[in-house]
C-alpha cells in the first residue's frame, strides 16, 4: 500500500511529525511518499514557472495561505 504526505521543509515541527508517520505507516506495511509543500509566500515564481496567472486575480487565492495549498 502506498500513502503520500505533503511536508513543508521550512518548518522543524513538519519535519519532525513527518518522520513520525513515515516511520509509523512503516510498521504497517505503508510506504509514504513525502512531497514538498509550497509556502504561500513563495508560490509566486512557481506559478510563473508553470504559466498559472490568470487565478492569481480570483479573490478565493489571494492570501499567501490558499496559494500554498493551490
């Protein structure tokens, strides 16, 4: 069985909990597959990267938060 978790690297707290369910979902037989969360405050060159600027307007991303979930 499979699993994935997303971790943000800037955050210790993220990383230790992390480690925490790898290890857990390990004993049961789960391999998780971490990718890396996006900082809100850091989504803007990943969205030009990726050609995404037309949601950038919509009031519902706006927040640094909702970029990094988007």
């Amino acid at each position: 069985m499979r699993a994935f978790t997303i971790v943000l690297k800037e955050s210790e707290l993220a990383q230790s909990i992390s480690n925490e369910a790898v290890a857990a979902a390990a004993l049961h037989g789960v391999t998780l597959e971490i990718y890396d969360a996006v900082l809100g405050y850091n989504s803007q060159p990943l969205f030009e990267q990726y050609g995404i600027d037309k949601f950038l307007n919509y009031t519902m991303i706006d927040k640094p938060g909702h970029q990094g979930c988007f």
